[in-house]
C-alpha cells in the first residue's frame, strides 16, 4: 500500500482490482449455476431412478409375480445402485477444476531440473576450514547468452577472509549462486578442498556453507522457529547465543512475546535491520565450515553494522569466509580483496595494496565516501 500511495496510483491500482473482482464474482456465479443445475439434474434422476424401482417392484408383489421379500432387497438396492451417478457428477466437476490449473502445474512438472540424481555424489570430504579454488570459471545464466564470469581465478584460503568488492552486476551474487550448487558450470572449475564441487552430494554440500543473502527470508512462525530452522536439533540456549552473537537478542526480548513473538510471512512485521540479524543468527547457528556473507550488512545502520561486524568477526574465525559488501568499510580487513568488474577480476590485495594500485576499488571506495 505505502508504494502505491508514495506513487499515487492506488485509485488506479483499486480500479483494476475491482474490476476483477467483478469478472471473479460473475464467473463463480457462471460456475455455481452450472453445478447447482447438473447437481439437481443427478438428485432428480436418482430420486425418480429409485421411486420407478420400488413403484414397479411393489406392483409385481401386488400382481404375485414376486414375493414380497424382494421388494425390501430392491428397497435398499435401488439408491445404491444410483449411487455412482452421484459419485460420477462429484468427480465431473472436480476434473475440471483440476484442468483449470493443470497448465500451471504441468509448467512446474515439465521444468527442466538441472539437478539431476548422478552416481558415487559424497558426503564427506570438506574439512574445518576448507579451501575453494575458483579456476577459470566462466558462466552464461542462459545459453548462449551474455557471459556473467569470465575466467575468473579465485582462491579463498583456508581460515582466511576473502572478500569481493564490485559494482552491482559485476558478478559477485553469481559466485554465491555457483558455489552452492544452484547452477550446473563446466566440470572442475570449483574445487572445495581439492574436490571438484560437480562431486558433492547437493544437500551435503550446503549443510557446509552458512549464507547470509542481501534479502533474508523470514518464513511465518515464530523468531525462534526461524532462527532454529539452520539447525532443527538446537537448543533454546544455543538459539539464544546465536542471537546474542548477531547482535539480535536485545530487539528480539523487547518483542510482544520475546523468542515466541510471531513474525508475519517474508518477515512483514521486522525492520529490515532486524529481519538481517535473525538471519545472522541463523547462520551463526548452523556453525558450518564456510560462511558466506552476500551484502549481508548492506540493510542495517551504521552503528548496528558495526555491532554486527564485531559479532561476524567471531563468528568468521576458525573457518573460511567470503565477504560481499557494498560498503568498503566492512571489508578493510579482509585477509585479500577481489575487484570484480563486469565478470572479470580486474585486481586482488589487501585493502591497503589495492588503495595504492587499483583504480577500479579507488573508483569504489571514493563512491563510498560520497554516500
Ligand atoms: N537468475 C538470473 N538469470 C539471468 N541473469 C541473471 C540472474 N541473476 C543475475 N543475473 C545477471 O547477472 C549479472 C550479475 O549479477 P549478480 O551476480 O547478481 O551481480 P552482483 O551480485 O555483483 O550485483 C547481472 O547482469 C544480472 O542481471
Ligand atoms: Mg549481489
């Protein structure tokens, strides 16, 4: 309503509304009339079905031709025997509301899967700390469509923090998507511990990365329910120290219900910097051996950004992490920094080396303090 308000076209927006609302109403009317007149047509034809038996058995006992036990069994056997007419008009009229949304539903059925089960996946083979190695990697979303990589060379070192700096569109989010197996790239280009990720078992594979995206997703439940969703066995007290940690557990005791307080579908009833600390909360708690941070600060103010960060600094140490930020702030203490550009790495460093030699990240950081 807000955006439709700020962008003054709710009237315009309430007219289309309403005018299908009235296509709605007359076609359920339509549809009403049509199965209130075939529903009355079955209880006619059962009813005089039923009648004509028994009129006709109980003249035949009359007339002596059969005996007057039979006109019971008919009796009770005439209304079963219609039954099925009645069952059959049930069915009728479910099949056509099924066709009415079979086109949609074939649509999900026939997309093409791009995972598709192979043999010998593991579900081992990445340690504590793992090592990615990105090795000329190249990417098109479409088929021979634009490529969003190009050869890219990356290595995110065991422990360390990497991050990956970039115009939007540059190609980072991309990275994420590859990296958790979202999308299927040339064999051998990822490699995790010395495995080529094609290798992994999908879901083992995702148990052991813990992201935080731009956009968190809250689902309708509770915060704890949401936060213990990374990992379902976890107790009330390690759920509240994964939300101590993201800087999350002061908001969340000041809610109507603290931990209990429901949030509304996609998060509707949280400010966007609080929805980001439950995320982070979340991932904190999965605890898994690479953390993968996707402009996952880029939502919250200043101050609490740096509250955060202090958090994430823990929750970084002892594995390996990858930083996408759009601030520069929150990545100056990055272990190596990648600058990407339109798909490419155009530089790699420290932030104080990159300072000194890269224009592009000069471009960037100046940008920054323009904000
Ligand atoms: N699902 C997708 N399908 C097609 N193109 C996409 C998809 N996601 C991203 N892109 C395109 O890929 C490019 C890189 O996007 P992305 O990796 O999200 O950039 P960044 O995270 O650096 O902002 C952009 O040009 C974007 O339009
Ligand atoms: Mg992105």
């Amino acid at each position: 309503m807000s955006t439709l308000k700020s962008l003054g076209v709710s009237k315009k927006e309430g007219k289309r509304l309403k005018t299908q609302a009235i296509g709605f109403a007359a076609e359920s009317m339509r549809n009403l009339g049509i199965s209130l007149s075939d529903s009355t047509l079955i209880t006619i034809c059962i009813t005089a079905g039923t009648s004509i038996s028994i009129l006709l058995s109980a003249i035949h006992v009359a007339q002596g031709k059969i005996p007057y036990a039979v006109l019971i069994q008919v009796l009770f056997l005439a209304g079963e025997c219609l039954r099925p007419m009645n069952d059959l008009s049930i069915y009728w009229h479910n099949s056509y509301t099924g066709l009415s949304v079979a086109e949609e539903l074939m649509y999900v059925l026939d997309y093409p899967v791009s995972e598709k089960p192979k043999e010998n996946l593991q579900n081992t083979g990445i340690g504590k700390k793992p090592e990615i190695v990105l090795q000329n990697l190249s990417f098109q979303y479409e088929k021979d469509g634009a490529d969003v990589l190009k050869n890219v060379d990356m290595v995110f070192e065991s422990g360390k923090v990497t991050a990956i700096a970039g115009k939007s569109g540059s190609g980072k989010s991309t990275i994420v998507n590859l990296l958790l197996g979202f999308y299927e790239t040339e064999k051998n280009r990822i490699q995790i511990d010395g495995k080529t990720l094609e290798s992994f078992e999908p879901d083992y594979l995702r148990s052991q990365i813990s992201v935080v995206f731009q956009d968190s997703f809250l689902f309708y439940g509770t915060v704890k329910d949401n936060i213990r969703m990374a990992r379902p066995e976890a107790t009330d007290a390690e759920i509240m120290q994964a939300a101590m940690a993201a800087n999350a557990h002061e908001f969340i005791v000041n809610l109507p219900n603290g931990y209990d307080t429901l949030v509304g579908e996609r998060g509707a009833t949280l400010s966007g910097g609080e929805r980001q600390r439950i995320a982070i909360a979340r991932a904190i708690l999965k605890n898994a051996p690479i953390l993968i941070l996707d402009e996952a600060t880029s939502s919250v103010d200043c101050k609490n950004e740096q509250e955060i960060q202090n958090a994430l600094k823990e929750a970084m140490k002892d594995r390996t992490t990858l930083v996408i930020a759009h601030r520069m702030t929150t990545i100056e203490d990055a272990d190596k920094i990648y600058v990407m550009q339109n798909g490419h790495v155009e530089g790699c460093g420290t932030h104080e080396e990159l300072l000194q030699k890269d224009q592009i990240y000069q471009n960037l950081v100046r940008a920054q303090s323009y904000e």
